[in-house]
C-alpha cells in the first residue's frame, strides 16, 4: 500500500472515530470493504452525507454525487479509491 494511500484511509478513520463516533475496534483491514451503512459501522444516510462533506473539506476535492447513488461511496476502500481518482484527475 502506497504512503499516500494510507494516509486517505487514516485520514477517513479518523474522521470516522472522532467525528461520528464509530466503535474504533471496528477500524480493521477486515471491515475496510463493508458497508458503512451496514450492520457492522450501522452508520445513518445523514451520518453519511456528513462524511461526504467533510471528505470534500479535507480532501479539497469535489466527488460527483452519483457516486453516492451508486453505492462507490459506502466503504473505506471505496472512499479512498474516490479521493486518489479525483485526486488524480484533478492533477491532470
């Protein structure tokens, strides 16, 4: 894994643990791929779109919401392949 690439997924658990008070047991390689607003993060669509808005602070990035609708933005793993692509484009 790239430095880079940790840093986003530090930054996202952070995010998580500190800001909507997800269990930080539950921030494991493990569960990178599982549904925030599965039964294991139980995370709200309002918990969500807080996330999606604080990502685009942090990150100073714009996501395309139809990212949201389908489902690329619901998973650790997915959030961070979001951010190095708008990243990159926005390089580009």
């Amino acid at each position: 894994m790239t430095n880079e690439k940790q840093n986003i997924m530090d930054a996202i658990t952070n995010i998580l643990t500190s800001k909507l008070k997800v269990n930080p047991d539950l921030i494991n390689e493990e569960n990178y791929d599982n549904a925030l607003t599965g039964k294991v993060f139980g995370l709200r669509s309002l918990d969500l779109m807080y996330l999606f808005l604080e990502i685009e602070k942090q990150f100073n990035v714009r996501i395309d919401t139809s990212k949201i609708l389908n489902y690329e933005f619901n998973t650790i793993n997915g959030i961070t392949e979001l951010i190095l692509c708008t990243e990159a484009k926005s390089l580009s």
